[in-house]
C-alpha cells in the first residue's frame, strides 16, 4: 500500500452561513492521480484551499504525511511538500523563466543579494526535474498558456513538492497542450508524487485520473476509481439530476424543424464543396451569412463558409489556426485586407464593429471577462449595453424603467441566477457571466452570432443551459458560428464542422462524420 | 540580435548618437566641452527625480509629488541653514534636504501602504499637500543669500580644463551625485531581493504577496527613497540656481515621468532600467539644450519631445509585438 500523503478527515466549513463543506473527507497517496469535480460552487476550491492551509476548517482534522494539523499554515503546507498551481499560476509575466523558477528558492534560503549565476542553476535544475525544455531567457510573458504552466509546475517540483494540486489546469489549453500536459502528468506519478486534479471536462477527467471525487453543494457525493464512472454518471453526481443522455440526437432534430424550403432538409446536412463554392441547392434561399475569399496577410487566407438562417456551423483547429483572427475580423474587430461578406445576398462593408452591430452580427468573444463583460458594473447595464437607443424615450435620455423590465425579463428567459439585476457581473459564476452576454446579444436582435470558446470554464450544468440557449437561438432563425475546441460541444451542436489549420479551412465533416472519433483523429493528422 | 532590437536602450543610444552627430554638424560648438559640462549639469536634477520615478514605475505605482517634496525640501533646508547653527557645509545641507525628502517621502509610503490606497490619488494629495504647507506656513519670498557651504558645492568642480581664451570649464561636482545614485539604485534593482521583489511586485502583485516578498515593507522603501532623492534633487537645484525659490520646480513632474518612460518603463510596471532612464533624461535634455544651438524658438522644444517620446515609445511596442489589438477605438 503506497504511503498515505495526505488525508482530509471530515472536513466542515461554512462562510457566514453558507455551507461551503460538508463532512467532506478526501485522502491522497503516493503515485495516485485524483480528481475532484463538482459545479461551481460545490466546494471543489474550499478544499484545495483548506488543504493547502489557506484556509481553516471550522472541524476536522488534516493529516500531511502521517502527522496532524491543527491549524495548517499555508507555510506548514508548503514545508510538506504541498504545491497549488492556481489558474493564473501566480508568475511575474515582466521577469524572465530562470528568474521566475529561482525566486521562491531564493526568498526561502533569506539571501540579500541576487547571484545571477545561481538563478540560472536553479532554473537548469527545475528544468531538468521537469524534462521539458523551455528558453529560460525568455520573460513569462512570451510565454504560450502552456508553457507558463509548465514552468508552475517546475517551480512546485522545485520546492520538493510531494502533493501537486492543479486547478482547473487544462481550462486554457489547447487540445494539442492538454496532450503534453497529461503526459507530464503521469511521469510525475511514477516519481511517486500525489496529484490532485481539479477539473471540468469529463472526457480529460475520465482519461487522466486514477480515482475521482465528486462533490456538490459541499458534499462528498460519489467516490471511486475511475473506472467505475461513465461520463454520465459524473454529469448524475455533479448536478443531482440526469441530463439528455443523446444530445447529439436532439440537436439533429430541433435542427430538422427549423423552416426549410425543401424535404431534403430533413435527410441530413447538406454537403458543400468549399473549393467549388456551390452551396447545395436545398438552402441557398435562406443562406444568410456568406463569407468569400477572406484573407488576412497575418492569420487567414481565402476563407470561404456560409451559414444558413437556423443553421450551427463549428469551426476548430488547433492553437493558431487562425480561428479567433477569423472571428475577430468577421465581428469587425480586426477587418481582413480583401475577401467579401455577404449577408442575405447582400456584401456588407466591414470596416468596424459599429458595422458588424449594424448588420446584426453578434460576436461572444473568447475572454469573456475581459472582452465580453463590464465585469464590475450591474447585470442590466451589462445586458443592455448593446441595444441601449432601444430603450431611449424621444429626446434621447435612457428610460430607466424600461431598460429594468427588460433585464428582468431577459434574466428569467436565460435563468441567470442572482439575487438582483444590479449586481455587478464580476460576482456571478462563469456560466451565468456567459448567460449574460448572451443575453445581452439577444436584445440587438441580431442575425449572426459568432460564438468563441462559449463554454470554457464553465461547469456542466450551466454548459447545457448555454448549449440550450444556442439551439433556441438557431431555431429562432439565428445563423450561429461556433469556434470551439470542446470537441463534445462541437459535435452536440453541430451538423457541420470547419478544420481550421494555419489560416485555411482544410477540411469540413458533415452528417455521420461529425462525431468526436473522427474529429479527433482529423485534429490528430493535422499535428 | 532580435533582442537587442527590442531593446529600449538600443534605440535610444541610437537616437542619441544619430541626434549629436546631426547637431554637431550643424553647429559645432556642441561638442565643444563647455556644452558637454553643460549638458551633465542640466541632467543631474532631472537625472535625480528621474532615478526616483523610475523605482516606482517598476513597482506598478506612481508618484507625481517629487517636485513638491524636491521644492520642499531645498527651501525648508535653506531657511534652517540660514536660521539655524549647524555649520555651514554642503554635506549638512544634503543630509538635511535627503532627511526632509525622506519624512515627506515615508508620508506617502505610510498612506500607500497602511491604508492602501491608490498611489496616484496619494502623491496627488500630497503634492499640493506639501506646496500649500510650504507657502503658507514656511514662507513665500525667494532665499537669494544662500548659505555659504550651498555656494561653494555650487563652484566645486570634479575636473576642470583651462580654455586657450583663459576661461576654465569645468565638470560640476553634482554631476557626481547623479552617476553616484544611479549606481546606487542600479545595485539595488539588479542585485538585491528587495530590489526583484520590486519588479515582482510591479509584474503581479498577488503572485509577489503569495511568494512571501513584504510588500508594505517593499512601499515604504520606494516611497521613502523616491523622497530622499527628491530632496537632493531639490537641494542640488538650489545650489545650480544659486536661489531657494518656494514656487520653484512646478511642472517638471510630466517631464520626468516622460523621461523615464521614454527610458523604457511601462508606466503599468514590472519594467524599466538605470541605464533606460539615464538615456531617456539626456536624450530629453540634449534636446531642449540643442535647439538652442541650432537657433530654433524654445516653443519648439516642447513639441520635438513630445514626438521623441511618442515616435519612441512608438518603436518598441511596434517591436516587441505589443500591438494594442484594436479593441473597438476605431
């Protein structure tokens, strides 16, 4: 039996009432990968946080390597070997690789001065520990979402890490840079570290853990080897309640409902040559969104696409295919040097988003924090911003009370939970913040909705609220581009799917082609 | 290479050698060593202020009351000197500008960092804190009979060199101060965990906190060092005007930080260099002492800096690959 690294002994704790944890008892061994998965919420980062002494228990104890804590100090935790790899892996993005992996090491030994000689050793070594090989002369900031993890992971290692607790680690990846990471993974295994894995997407969570932990509402629900779960148990576990087993299956159907001129519509997508340009028959009357020919000198060339009224088309690729560039300039945010867009048969000048917005083209951007949201102002400013002359009286003043039923209406419609319409977005969880701009681009009444990574980081049950609210929105008529790197997604919402690889739309699957086995093995030959 | 191309520094050293082979041409006499002397007196205040700004711009802050503090220091030093019997030698005068910066200096760093307020609200606060304290209760009338220590230090020279027409230039003795804290805070930044924890604090702070540097400790210092500076500068002001003028050193707070910009900080913080700024605020002067030579209008000094310092700010984003993405200016 590998030796016992850490156990968590029923684990209660509340914040001003709420009930964060409930009687959670969790243990690590040597050379295990465990996983915890829950919603937002569920008390998943309580407990990492209680672990790793950053916060205390209100009861029951913690042992680290056989010894008890009463009060675990983060610097006790870190003594034992216990390392978090938190979302923004807590670098210096101005300073450089070597120096990044030699300041703890050197704040701990107390030194005054700096030997650049001796930063650069450590950094050698943690490279070493590590396997991996990155320029340590370069600043963090250059640094690929991948990389910067790789070098958090080194600088745990580097402080004898014996437990490494990663959260939500692949959010920011890349398919290509999960697959690196999960072979780092493993290789710390066999060195015998614990590894504790906080995760959401339950393809990578089955691939990667030996054991899985699932919580919700601060309950230990469900635990056991790996093994023993089906993706759908998980989804049972986190959420208390059974999704659509065939989502696929239902997409297809609500998808065959949507008005269609002709009974082919129901047999099937229909298959397009991109070369040729011949969109088939069956929906050239209510192509709205037609793309020819975009090129842009940095990120894309000769992009050709178009999406129907009430269609959901996919676009993936791997990291730098030039899929978000082609979002971005589709919404006018970078427009292309030449090609032409055409909506409902008519080109469209794209010169800025003022002009995207104009034609009714919606846009809900990778970033959602930073690009999609007015993080701290309120819900209903945030869901009105983008159609505000809508709810202007004749001289031009902002109706308030208008502007108010609306967002209350509109919070109802996509069941945005928060207490008030005016609180600010930043206090809400990632899939209710997406809800939000979602919602927002409902009241333009736009006609075109590009969607970007609409479901990163967001847990599973407001995953399929969100999946929910993009088919209502193709069937209300809407034509919706979907970027994503969630294969799952893709292939739930989507009849038709667009590889992207190095600026060019290299291949497109349609009908009983779109399914994950395919798509991966597609995304497989491109690397 | 491609580094070195990135490189604020570069481009600077570049700009500041194209600029002096171009001037030189045009009038030579600005190679001639009374203008070089020249040109390091101008610098050392300036270089003073800039060296302070510079700390604080790394440290993700930002500090617009070191002109106040510079002011006053030079005249409540002055009037003591002049009051009091402390003897008259310039080390007094200094250590005494350098104690009165370091006090206002720690003001600021004591609202920073106890109670945590943004820097620029605070040295706005204070600045005019400290200039209406200054007039209203110091005085108002310019010191013109300095004390006699402030006037030597104001004629000693490091070198001097006898001209064929009798006249000796020579090189100020504050020079010495200059190219002296330069080195000083250079050690500091590049060489000591305070000096890394600056730069880590400036780069992310939750990440700095979490890795155990003490950040309050790391403000006090910054704040405190920007005021002993300040209070040097001021004094060796003083001593170049040969006057203690209470409403003296206004406006110059956009200059340095200019300066120091221009140097290659990010006024969001995590960079700069000694070497950047040291460039920055002699390119800056070169500038406004050359168009002199050249016979053009001192209006025009202004808006050649201005497009110095967008036209080289401009290259190294452009180079670096920092190119604002167009988030909706247009």
């Amino acid at each position: 039996m590998p030796q016992e690294l850490v156990a968590a002994d029923h684990i209660t704790k509340s914040f001003g009432g709420v009930q964060a944890l409930r009687d959670v008892s969790v243990t690590l061994h040597q050379g295990e990968i465990r996983c915890l998965v829950g919603e937002n919420g569920s008390g998943k980062s309580t407990l990492i946080q209680i672990i790793a002494g950053a916060l205390r228990p209100d009861s029951g104890t913690i042992a680290i390597g056989g010894k008890q804590f009463p009060h675990l100090e983060p610097i006790q935790a870190i003594h034992e070997g216990i390392q978090v790899i938190y979302q923004d892996f807590s670098l210096f993005p101005n300073l450089t690789v070597a120096e990044n992996l030699a300041l703890n090491t050197e704040l701990e030994r107390g030194v005054q001065l700096v030997s650049w000689r001796r930063v650069r050793r450590i950094a050698v070594e943690a490279m070493a520990r590590l396997g991996r090989d990155i320029d340590l002369g370069q600043t963090v900031r250059e640094l690929s979402v991948a990389d910067k993890q790789l070098v958090a992971i080194a600088k745990a290692l580097l402080q004898n890490a014996k437990v490494l607790i990663l959260d939500e680690p692949t959010t920011a990846l890349t398919h290509r840079e999960v697959r690196t990471l999960f072979e780092v993974i493993p290789e710390l295994k066999q060195r015998g570290l614990a590894i504790l894995f906080v995760g959401h997407k339950l393809q990578e969570i089955l691939e990667i853990s030996d054991t899985i932990t699932v919580l919700r509402n601060g309950q230990k629900v469900a635990e056991s080897d790996a093994s023993q779960f089906t993706p759908g148990d998980l989804v049972r576990h986190m959420t208390g309640r059974s999704l659509p087993d065939r989502p696929s299956e239902r997409a297809c159907e609500q998808w065959h409902q949507h008005p269609a001129d002709d009974s082919s519509a129901g047999r099937g997508p229909p298959t397009r040559n991109y070369a040729l340009g011949t969109p088939s028959r069956c929906h050239r009357a209510d192509a709205v969104f037609k793309v020819t020919d975009l090129t842009d000198r940095d990120a894309f060339d000769s992009i050709s696409l178009e999406v129907s009224s009430g269609e959901i088309v996919g676009i993936t690729g791997l990291l730098g295919s030039g899929r978000t560039e082609l979002a971005r300039s589709l919404f006018g945010l970078e427009p292309a040097d030449s090609g032409r867009i055409e909506i409902s048969g008519q080109v469209i000048r794209m010169r800025s988003v003022q002009d995207a917005i104009r034609v009714g083209i919606a846009y809900v951007p990778e970033d959602r924090l930073t690009e999609g949201v007015f993080a701290e102002q309120s819900i209903e400013r945030n869901l009105a911003i983008s159609a505000l002359p809508s709810f202007a009286g004749r001289a031009g003043w902002i109706r308030p009370a208008s502007l108010r039923r609306a967002a209350g209406q509109s919070m109802t419609e996509l069941r945005i939970q928060a207490p008030s319409a005016r609180m600010p977005v930043a206090n809400l969880s990632g899939g209710n913040q997406q809800k939000v701009v979602l919602g927002r681009w409902l009241a333009t009444q736009a006609k075109i909705l590009i969607l970007n990574g609409p479901t990163v980081g967001i847990d599973v049950g407001a995953k399929s609220e969100v999946h929910e609210k993009i088919r209502e929105l193709a069937r209300q008529g809407m034509a919706v581009l979907l970027i994503s790197d969630d294969l799952p997604e893709l292939v739930e919402l989507c009849r038709r799917i667009l590889l992207m690889h190095r600026g060019r739309i290299v291949k497109e699957l349609a009908g009983a082609d779109c399914n994950e086995d395919t798509l991966a093995a597609e995304l497989g030959r491109l690397e | 290479m491609r580094r070195l191309l990135q490189r604020q520094e570069f481009w600077l050293a570049l700009l500041l050698l194209v600029l002096g082979t171009g001037i030189g041409l045009a009038n030579p006499a600005f190679w001639s060593l009374a203008n070089l002397f020249d040109l390091c007196q101008s610098s050392t205040v300036m270089g003073l202020f800039a060296l302070g700004v510079l700390v604080v711009l790394i440290s993700g802050g930002i500090d617009v009351s070191f002109a106040a503090i510079g002011a006053f220091s030079m005249y409540v030093t002055s009037k003591v000197l002049l009051t009091l019997d402390l003897g008259d030698s310039a080390t007094t005068a200094f250590l005494l500008a350098g104690a009165v910066g370091l006090s206002l200096g720690l003001f600021n760093g004591l609202f920073i960092a106890l109670f945590r307020l943004p820097t620029l609200i605070v040295t706005l606060g204070s600045a005019s804190l400290f200039r209406g304290f200054l007039l209203a209760f110091v005085g108002t009338t310019i010191v013109n009979n300095l004390p006699e220590g402030m006037i030597r230090f104001s004629k000693l020279t490091l070198w001097e060199r006898a001209l064929p027409d009798g006249t000796a230039v020579g090189l100020p003795f504050s020079f010495l101060l200059f190219v002296v804290a330069a080195l000083l805070v250079g050690f500091v930044l590049r060489r000591t965990m305070l000096g890394r924890g600056i730069y880590a604090m400036g780069g992310n702070l939750v990440a700095a906190a979490r890795a155990g540097f003490r950040i309050r400790r790391q403000q006090l210092f910054i704040y405190g060092l920007v005021g002993v500076l300040s209070g040097v500068a001021g004094l060796a002001h003083a001593c170049m005007m040969r006057n203690a003028n209470p409403f003296d050193l206004v406006g110059l707070e956009l200059n340095v930080i200019a300066a120091v910009v221009l140097g290659g900080a990010s006024i969001t913080g995590g960079r700069g260099t000694v070497l950047g700024t040291v460039l920055g605020v002699l390119l800056i002067v070169t500038i406004n002492n050359s168009l002199i030579l050249l016979d053009i209008p001192s209006y025009w000094q202004k808006v050649v800096t201005g497009l110095v310092i967008l036209a080289s700010t401009g290259i190294t984003a452009h180079t670096s690959g920092q190119r604002l993405r167009g988030v909706g200016l247009c």
